[in-house]
C-alpha cells in the first residue's frame, strides 16, 4: 500500500479519505478548512493513496481537541480502516508511521479514546490491547482513555475533571459538536431544523476552539448527545434516528 501524508500543500487536491470527493461538498469544505488551521500545530494526517476509509489523524496532545491531560504525548485523532481495506495490515502500518513519527519527536507515548466495548467512531478496544496501548483513564458514560508509552515511567495520561463526570446545565436535547467531523457540517443542520419543525427542544452547540474543546463536558467533543444534561451518545444522527432517538 502506498501513503500520502495530508499538508497544506496538497490539502486542496487530496480527497479525505470518506466517500465525499467534491471539495465543493459542505462537509469536505468544513473538515477540510478545520485540518488547514491544524497543520501548524503538528497535526499529521496520513493516508492511503487509493480512495477510501484508510487513514490516521493524530496531533501533539496539548493541541488535541479534547479535555484531556497528556504532556508530551501524541494523541490519536482517528485512525479508521474500513470496507476493502481491513483485514491486510493496514491499521498497522498506519499506527507504527505514527509511533515512529512520535519517537522521532521525543514523545513520551501516544493516546486514543476507546471505551470497553466497541462504540461508533471510536477505536477498537481489542486492536488497541492487541497492539499494547492500555486503560489510563476512564470517564463516567464509559468512553477510556488509552495510552502507549513510548519511555519508561511516563505518567499516565489522564481525563480532565470536566470530562470524567459528562453533565451540562443546559436543559432540553443539546448536541456539543465540531467541524473536526466532515459529516456535522450536513446533519448539525438536519437536527436543528427536524428539531424546529416537531417542537422539540434543542440546541447545538459548535466547539469552535481548541480552548472550548479542551473544557468541553464531555471526552467525545466532535459530536456529543445530552439530554437534560445526561450525556447520551456520540453516535451522528439523521432526522429519523434522532425522532426515534427523543419521541
């Protein structure tokens, strides 16, 4: 398998990895202008050269767009194959690319959300044990954070307190969300208006800085699902699952 690494550069000519190719897409458009002002603060983005869901995203931890403590630590984006491309090492080769670019940065270790069992849009808890990475933290709705270490004794990344207790004081359906996820760009929307048009009360709420992110009450901050201040899911709707979801 042949790799491209994503930069700015190429960013405008190289499609994301989804089955979205048009940059003239909304959600393209949005994911791809979110990875633009990410660059510079190390994000890499590398990915198959073939079309398709085979890519890792990961970023130095400090920058990272979630409430977590991890100095000097890579933290994992996303790092998803799928459809034709499981099954042949290509998870691997994507996640030792990364370990090696860590290394070659004195990173201390790497860490990814997961969660005991498979949820959607997070990694694979079994792939992560198979390959070393182990639980370093845990919030309360079950979503854990993973760690690798990549020196002896490094400290264990861990939840900030925001994100161990999920729970916002807004009331009613509230969605926490970022551009990080190209497919918000077009269901955020879907939501708001679905919402309106059954008089369902709901408010979605867009993370537009790494700041918001970072003290954001929830681990999951590109799509987070509350009701009435529980946290209920990170899994992206369209309207007949959201109805299903709140009637």
């Amino acid at each position: 398998m042949e790799y491209i690494q994503v930069t700015k550069e190429n960013l405008e000519k190289e499609h994301i990895c989804c089955a979205i190719a048009n940059n003239n897409d909304v959600q393209v458009a949005s994911k791809k202008a979110w990875l633009a002002d990410r660059f510079d603060e190390g994000l890499v983005f590398l990915k198959s050269a073939e079309r398709g869901k085979c890519f890792i995203e990961y970023i130095p931890a400090e920058n990272a767009w979630v409430p977590i403590d991890a100095p000097n630590f890579m933290y994992i984006d996303c790092l998803w194959v799928s459809g034709s491309f499981k099954g042949h090492g290509y998870s691997t080769d994507l996640l030792n690319a990364c370990i090696k670019d860590s290394k070659e940065k004195e990173k201390d270790g790497l860490c990814i959300l997961s969660a005991a069992k498979k949820m959607p849009f997070l990694s694979d808890p079994k792939f992560l044990k198979y390959k070393g990475f182990e639980v370093a933290d845990e919030a309360d709705n079950g979503i854990e954070l993973w760690y690798f270490p990549l020196k002896k004794g490094a400290e264990k990344p861990s939840f900030k307190e925001c994100a161990k207790h999920p729970h916002t004081d807004e009331k009613g359906y509230v969605l926490y969300y970022t551009n990080q996820c190209p497919y918000n760009a077009k269901y955020v929307p879907v939501l708001e208006e679905t919402a309106k048009a059954n008089g369902i009360k709901f408010k979605a709420i867009k993370l537009d800085s790494k700041e918001a992110a970072q003290n954001a009450p929830t681990p999951v901050t590109n799509y987070a699902f509350f009701s009435d201040g529980k946290y209920v899911t990170n899994e992206q709707m369209n309207d007949k699952r959201f109805l299903k979801r709140v009637l």
